[in-house]
C-alpha cells in the first residue's frame, strides 16, 4: 500500500453534481404579466356569463316588479298651484251668492235692480274726475273693512265699498222683481272698479244668485284671483 496521501476534496467515487439545462429562447420572452393574462382569459367567459345573467335578472326584476309612482306632470303641478291660489279668494262667494236674509221693513228700503246701471256711472265718472264718490250718492255709500265686506254684513239701502286706492269694489243688496216682498227677489250686486291709463273700468262680478248689469262687462272670480286677493286683503 502506498503512504502517499490523497489530496483532499472530491473523491473518484463522489456522484458528479447535477447540471441545470440552459433555458430555452422562448422562456426569455415569458414574462409575469404574461402568465398574470393567460390566467384571466381562462376566467373571462365565466366573468361575462356572471354579467349576462345579472343582466337578465335586472330587467326580469324591473319588468314584474312594483314601480314607483310616477311624479306629477308639470301641468298638473301648476294646475294644482293656480287652484290653491285661486281658493282663498273664491270661498266668499259661497255665502255671497245666497239670498240676504232681509226683513220686511228692509226691503221696503231696498233700489230696485234698474237703478244700478246709474249708479254704476256716476261712481265711474266721479272716480275718474277727482277719485271723490258722486255728490248725488252723499250719504249713502259706506266704507267697510275687507273682512265685513266679503262676510256680507252689509248695512240694508247702502252702497258698501273696499277701497285700496287704484282698486275698488262696490256692493249693494237690491230688488231684482217687484210685486210686494213676497212678490220681490233681493239680491246683491258687487262691481269692481279699476283705474287704468284711460280712466276706469268697470266690471259686475258673475255669480250663481248675483244680480249683474247687463250692460257692462262680466268677471267670474275666478278669472280675477290676483285683484281680488288685493281686495281680500290676502297675502
């Protein structure tokens, strides 16, 4: 046996260690974003099948569920306005319209209807002249306030007015038909006046039950709301 001794490290009879391949060319070009969007095509078709059916179950819902009540249309909301504008105004005429309780004595004092056209003109011509009522009605016409006025508590033979300047109304309770009392109709007349570049215009309201003169032009409440709240003393 030879002394020599065997240089230390790998024996003859170690196992030679093991060589990696080179990596191919292609896997050089693989990169991780590469891998991350192979993975989501494999996922797609189910994302979007998941979508179609959410789709599909949104307009079956929508179709044979409740729906909410639609909101007003315009119309009807300004319709509905005008209306809870014209209401206040309009309530008066309610009590108005009916016949006045009028005694026996009363309405031997009441002008009949005929009277009123007169009447009508003088206050129009003597309002026009110098805004002062006519000296032939002296003593006869009453201002009241806007609450006594439109409850009716009218003073019998009397011409009752609402004055508010550039607007005005008149009233008075007359005989419409004569023939004794039994044989007589009472009822009232309200005419509203108003100042305009030419003078004034006159205009008998138009009721159920109000007497109104022929003659002259006729306004049904309703179609005057913003003067008659003016009148009402109305806000």
């Amino acid at each position: 046996m030879s002394d020599v001794a065997q240089p230390e490290g790998k024996g003859a009879s170690d196992p030679a260690p093991e060589q990696r391949a080179e990596p191919q060319q292609w896997e050089l070009l693989v990169t991780d974003g590469h891998v991350r969007a192979a993975r989501l095509r494999l996922v797609t078709p189910y994302i979007i099948g998941l979508g179609v059916v959410a789709a599909v179950a949104g307009v079956y819902g929508f179709i044979i569920g409740p729906r909410p009540p639609s909101p007003p249309r315009m119309s009807q909301t300004i319709e509905r306005r005008v209306d809870d504008y014209r209401a206040p105004v309009l309530r008066p005429f309610q009590t108005l319209r009916n016949r006045p309780s009028i005694s026996i004595q009363e309405m031997k004092g009441l002008p009949p209807a005929s009277e009123l056209p007169k009447v009508a003109e003088l206050l129009r011509a003597s309002l026009a002249k110098d805004g002062s009522y006519p000296t032939e009605l002296s003593g006869s016409i009453a201002e009241l306030e806007p609450s006594a006025f439109w409850q009716g508590n009218w003073p019998a033979g009397k011409i009752v007015t609402v004055n508010k300047g550039d607007l005005r109304a008149f009233g008075a309770v007359v005989v419409t038909q004569s023939g004794g009392y039994y044989g007589s109709t009472p009822a009232r007349w309200i005419g509203i006046f108003k100042r305009t570049g030419d003078g004034w215009l006159v205009a008998s309201i138009e009721e159920p039950g109000m007497f109104y003169l022929g003659n002259q032009p006729t306004v049904a409440p309703d179609k005057i709301p913003q003067s008659l709240r003016t009148l009402m003393d109305i806000r």
